[in-house]
C-alpha cells in the first residue's frame, strides 16, 4: 500500500509519530506535555562529514568526527573510533553544522484577540525546530506558568529548547506596577523571589531611573544579568546611557546616547538618527569601553511597520499560518490587512543603516526576535529573518553567525556551555542545507536540531504542531 498518497505525501514513519505523541498525551496528567519528544535517542553519538562551524577561526571546517556523549561534546575535529558510539549520523557534503541559536529576546506569548498571553505547546517546538536551542523570555505575562514551562522542558516531559525565564517585567510594562515606583525593599524582594524560583535574568520595560538602579544591583548580587527595553529620559524614564553606566549587561532595541534628545520620547529620536555623528560614535564607544551588549531586534519594527509583501525578508519560506488552528486561521483571514505604520518602517531603515556601523566599531550584537503574533508570523522563523536582515544592513555573514550562537551564549553568561562546537560544552547543534556564509538564507533549511545530545527531525516536530495554535471553536476565543 502507498501510504504517502494515502496519508496526503505525508511520511508513513512522520504520520506514526505524530498519531503516538497525540495518543500519549491523552494519557498524561494536565500541565504535561509530551509533544514533540525525539523519536532517536542514544547514550552517544558520533557525527561525521558535511562542515561545522567554528567560531574561533570563523570559518566552517570538514567535519572528519565529532563525538558526543550524555548530552555533551567529547571530541570535534578527530578521527574517532566508530565502535565508541550507539549512533552514527552521516552529513552530506552540502550539509553544514552550526552551534544551536541563541535568541535573547524571545517571547511565548501571542496576542490573536484582544489581550497578549502565553502559549506553552506549540511555540517552543516551533522555536527548537527552527534551530533556536537556547530562548531567553524577555519578560513575561505569566512568570508562573512559564516557570513551570521550564521545568517540563528541563525534566523530558515537554520538548523545547533550554528556556531561560525572566520573570515579570521590571517596570510600568507589568500591569499594576506603581506609577511612582516600587519601593527599594519591595523591588529587592522581588529579585530574591524570583531567583528562589531560578530565573536566570532579568527585564527592565518603562522603568524610572531609581528602580533601575536598585534591580541591577540587586540582581548583580546573584550573579544575574538584567536587559532593558528603555526610553531617552523623557519623562523619568532612563537613556540607556544612563543605564550603562548604571552597571546594566544588555541593551534592547535602540542605543541611546545624546542623539536622543530627553524632551521627547526615544521614538521621536529613533526615525533620524544618523551614524557618523559624534553622539553616534559617542555613545557606541560607551558600549565597548563598559562591554555592554547589544540586542537590535531589527525585524521587530517591520512587523509593524511594513506592508506584507514589500520586503523579501518579511515573506514566507513555511506558511506559518498552517501551525494555528483552523478557527483562528478563518478569523485571521478576514481581517482587513494591517497598513504599514509609517514610524516603525522608518525606525527599520534608520537601524538597518547604524547597526553595521555599531558593529564595525566593535560592538557586541546579539539576536533577538522580539516577534508576539497575531495569527501571521511566528517567532521561532523570525530567528532566520533576523539574522536576514543584519546581513542586509551590511553585517558579513559570518559575523551573523556568531551574533546569533556565541555572542548570545556570552550576552546571557552561558558561554562556557553553549554557543560554539567545542569539547565540553552541551551537543546544542543545526543542520542546515547551504553554506550561510554564501547566502545567509540558508540557514532557513534546517534539516536535524540536536539539543543536548537529543536528534530531533524539525520536519517532523513542525508536522506535530501543525493546527494547534490558538482556539479550537468560538467558545474558546475570551481565553485567548
């Protein structure tokens, strides 16, 4: 029997995985999930041919063997004893091996209706089977159930990539934060809460100055690092310049600086800054001098601010859409198309033209999504575009490789763990069809995820999570 046609050209081995993953679930108690759960597993596993990546000399390099054993790298660059090893996966020549990516700006959470909430089972497989082995939540909605995210993914139960919590936002972005402030010993509390919870960073939203200050020496006290989404220092609010000499360790969005006037808003400033001027070049040796890293998230702004269709890098390679489920695909799709907000596009255009600059002078970039959907486009594909678009701004190829693995590892104090292809770190790897270095848009053709010595298909994990997402009927929609 063919059973291709018969299930719809899907694979009999994909469709048996999948209806047994479904079955499972069926079986186990609410709150786990075992969707997605690797369908290889091994003690241990050699890799041979197609090329890696090596971060140290920048280059991809024939893969002659590496070896690993209980979730971590033994051996790159050797030739290994066959006999050593329970599994044994062959490249191809044109297949290419990089770190697993690093997004240091990811968010879970969606808003398909009228609020923005978290979504647990299908955007964390989405965001491991676009490579993305490693998410730091940037700030989040429901810091509790995204805690206990973490620990499914972390004991087995839940497939998804190494979840690094934030905790709730820092500042007027949380709901109910005091308009005048938090106290100290209130905020100091706060940070010891949630480390006792085992977040491994923090975010700082529309936070006033004093605030600031006492969370990153509160959080700094636990060896924590603390970002910030800031402003220019309208309003009490805090230039990121202020933040950096502060002590704060990453930078969202924007960098700030005397270019950004504190009589408006960093909006205002952000359409005409320029590179070149001294405030530019000012404030990016700020940066270096103090190492604070930088997380652009420039495909950010053309969600919003570009008509569907106008840029390459915003179109479709998978219709992402096919992942929500049918009754919020017919919603989506008949919604008026949303117009380009003149704003964000030329926020977009004016970062596409300073980050190179930023990077040329010696700036740390990292990747971020920065992506919440509205029944469109998904986060975890959003890991490829922007890596697109920092190519596009005139960043080489193989320095955007590395913003999104060992920069990201180093940004978030992971580093000695991930974001490279090394003896003694986690087996956190991607396989891509092409090499990125020619076309940065390779790296859209993931073919395998290995995640902590894991082999995962991501053919078949987005297979699994096609028609999951959002609300199955209209009596669904006031939860979403």
């Amino acid at each position: 029997m063919n059973y291709e046609m018969l299930l719809g050209k899907i694979p009999f081995r994909r469709f048996a995985v999948c209806v047994l993953l479904a079955l499972l679930i069926i079986f186990v108690p609410d709150g786990v999930n075992v969707f997605g759960q690797e369908t290889e597993s091994s003690d241990s596993t050699l890799i041979q041919g197609g090329h890696y990546f090596d971060t140290v000399k920048q280059a991809f390099r024939p893969n002659i063997g590496i070896g690993i054993k209980n979730g971590r790298i033994q051996s790159v660059g050797k030739k290994l004893d066959r006999s050593d090893y329970k599994r044994i996966i062959h490249l191809g020549e044109h297949e290419f091996l990089l770190p697993g990516f690093v997004d240091c700006h990811a968010h879970y959470n969606v808003r398909l209706f009228k609020k923005r909430r978290e979504e647990f089972d299908v955007m964390p497989v989405i965001y491991l089977a676009n490579g993305a082995t490693v998410t730091f939540s940037c700030g989040e909605f429901d810091p509790i159930q995204m805690n206990r995210l973490r620990k499914r993914i972390e004991s087995g139960t839940q497939v998804g990539p190494r979840l690094l919590n934030s905790g709730p936002y820092f500042g007027r972005a949380r709901p109910g934060w005091p308009r005048n402030g938090m106290p100290e010993s209130k905020i100091r509390e706060e940070v010891d809460f949630w480390v006792g919870k085992g977040v491994a960073g923090f975010k700082a939203k529309a936070i006033d100055p004093d605030s600031l200050r006492i969370l990153i020496d509160q959080a700094h006290r636990h060896g924590l690092t603390v970002t910030g989404h800031l402003d220019s220092g309208y309003r009490n609010s805090v230039n990121p310049r202020d933040a950096i000499e502060m002590g704060i360790d990453r930078i969202e969005h924007f960098l700030g600086g005397d270019a950004m006037s504190s009589d408006r808003s960093a909006y205002a400033s952000l359409q005409t800054i320029k590179s070149g001027t001294p405030e530019f070049e000012k404030t990016c040796q700020l940066f270096i001098e103090n190492g604070t890293f930088f997380d652009a998230t420039l495909t950010a702004y053309g969600y919003l601010g570009i008509e569907p269709g106008v840029r390459e890098e915003y179109g479709y390679w998978v219709d992402e859409r096919q992942f929500f489920t049918p009754h919020t695909q017919k919603i989506v799709s008949q919604r008026k198309p949303m117009r380009g907000m003149g704003m964000y596009q030329r926020i977009y255009d004016a970062k596409l033209k300073t980050i190179a600059a930023f990077h040329q002078m010696g700036g740390q970039i990292t990747l971020g999504t920065d992506h919440v959907s509205n029944g469109n486009h998904l986060p975890g594909f959003g890991v490829h575009r922007e890596m697109d678009a920092l190519s596009r701004a005139g960043i080489p190829n193989v320095d955007v490789l590395c913003i999104a693995t060992i920069n990201g590892a180093k940004a978030l104090g992971i580093d000695q763990d991930h974001g490279s292809i090394q003896p003694g770190k986690y087996a956190d790897l991607v396989v891509v069809q092409g090499n990125p270095i020619d076309d940065i848009r390779n790296t859209r053709n993931v073919r395998n995820v290995m995640k902590q010595g894991t082999w995962y298909s991501a053919e078949e994990l987005l297979d699994c999570v096609k028609g999951r997402l959002g609300p199955k009927s209209k009596q669904e929609v006031d939860a979403w």
